[in-house]
C-alpha cells in the first residue's frame, strides 16, 4: 500500500455553501469517500480533535459521522483503545460482489443497445485507457463507475445503481487495492471491451459470461493482496494498537 498518496488538505467548510447537504452530511461523506479511496487505510486511527480540526468543523458532525460510518461497517471502536478504519472483512466484500452481481447481471436481459449506446460505452473505455495512460487511478475508477451505471441505464434499470452502491463500500476498497497493488489496469478495460463487443454482436450469453467473470475477478485480486499485506484484513478476533492518528492532508 505504499503507493498510496496522501490527498491534499479538504477542508469540508469551504464546501458549506452547498444547500442540499449539511455539515453532518458533508462530513459523513468525506469521511466515507477517503475510506474507500483508502486515503485512511485499514487499521488507521480516528480521532475525533483531530478529525474536526482537518475538516474545519466541530467534533459533532465528526461523532455523528463516525457512528453512522460504524453501522456500515466501515469504521470500528475497540473501548479503551480508541476508534479505528475497519480492517476489510472477507465476508462483507463477498456479500457486496453477490448483490451486485447479481443485479447487474440480471439487467442485461432487458438491455437494448443501439449504435449511440455502443459508442458511449466506447466513449468510457476511451477515457480509461486514457486515465491508465496518465496514472489517473482516481479518475479510472469514477470511470470504472460510470461503465456499470451506464450498463444498468441502457438496460432500463438506472435506479438499481442505488441498490449496488450503497452494497459495495467494502467491496470497493477492495476493488481500490487491486487497481494499486493486484492486476493492471488494462487488464480491466479488456474485460469491459469484452462486454462491449458481445453487446454490439447482440450476443447476451458472452455478455453475461464476460460480465460474470469481470465481477469474480475482484476474489483473485484480495487473495494477492491479502497474502502480501494480511495486517489488512480482519480475523475476528485481533484488536489494534493505536499506533498513528489519521489526517486528511
């Protein structure tokens, strides 16, 4: 995980005029995107000071946050010790790549694509090599993003993405590592070519084939990932030593 850079300083109260979301809601959404983006990596220590005083805000939405982060699983609190990133759970990815899996593959039975829908998605895989050339995994994986919402839309089924999201928060730090540390990058953008070319051939049984094995791909990934770094993943039992406090810049 050493690749991983430490973002710039966010400071969420530059962001407060912003109508739609409050400071709680901001703060809770910051927290949980540099979570997944492991900018705070499994097993890193959370203070609530300190939090409040990166994001420029008062310990409140800071604990407010935390809590909901702990209901979904993201975040842990050891008493004694002190309130950690969770390390990433096998059985929570598991969970996360079988309900989505499930929908995406599903929806390809209603899909319907036209030459304007071939050529979007083309459009997409075009910015992915792009973002690989530059080693933009950031701007890859909303790409990556962008790829299955726009399969789930031309399939009649775009509101199902919520359903998929709000799954996949732990399947999505694996999906993270894997972008840095398991398979490259090109690797991923032949296997969305391969979707994309049975889709344009109307040929649904290799899409679902080539779509099926991309989703899988993620279990190969963790197990590298897990045998390289296991302090990364969570045995049920190990609790963590509060070696270092979290900061966002």
């Amino acid at each position: 995980m050493d690749r991983v850079e430490a973002p710039a300083k966010v400071q969420v109260s530059a962001k407060l005029q912003t109508p739609r979301l409050s400071v709680r809601d901001q703060t809770l959404d910051t927290l949980r995107r540099r979570i997944i983006s492991l900018q705070l990596p499994p097993g890193e220590a959370l203070s609530e000071n300190e939090l409040a005083q990166e994001l420029g805000v008062s310990r409140t939405p800071v604990r407010e946050s935390l809590i909901l982060l702990r209901e979904e699983g993201l975040v842990q609190v050891f008493p004694q010790i002190g309130s950690f990133v969770s390390l990433v759970d096998l059985s929570r990815v598991s969970e996360a790549q079988f309900v989505r899996e499930a929908i995406e593959c599903a929806s390809l039975a209603d899909i319907s694509v036209d030459a304007q829908g071939i050529a979007g998605l083309r459009k997409i895989l075009a910015a992915q090599s792009e973002a690989d050339a530059h080693g933009d995994m950031d701007e890859f994986f909303r790409l990556d993003e962008d790829f299955h919402r726009e399969l789930l839309r031309l399939a009649g089924h775009e509101s199902a993405w919520a359903a998929v999201n709000s799954a996949k928060a732990h399947l999505d730090r694996a999906r993270r590592m894997s972008l840095i540390d398991a398979r490259p990058v090109s690797t991923l953008i032949e296997q969305h070519t391969a979707v994309v070319d049975a889709l344009e051939a109307n040929n649904l049984t290799d899409a679902d084939k080539s779509l099926r094995s991309h989703l899988r791909a993620v279990f190969e990934d963790v197990k590298r990932i897990q045998a390289a770094t296991p302090e990364l993943f969570s045995d049920g039992t190990a609790k963590p030593t509060r070696r270092s406090i979290a900061r966002l810049g």
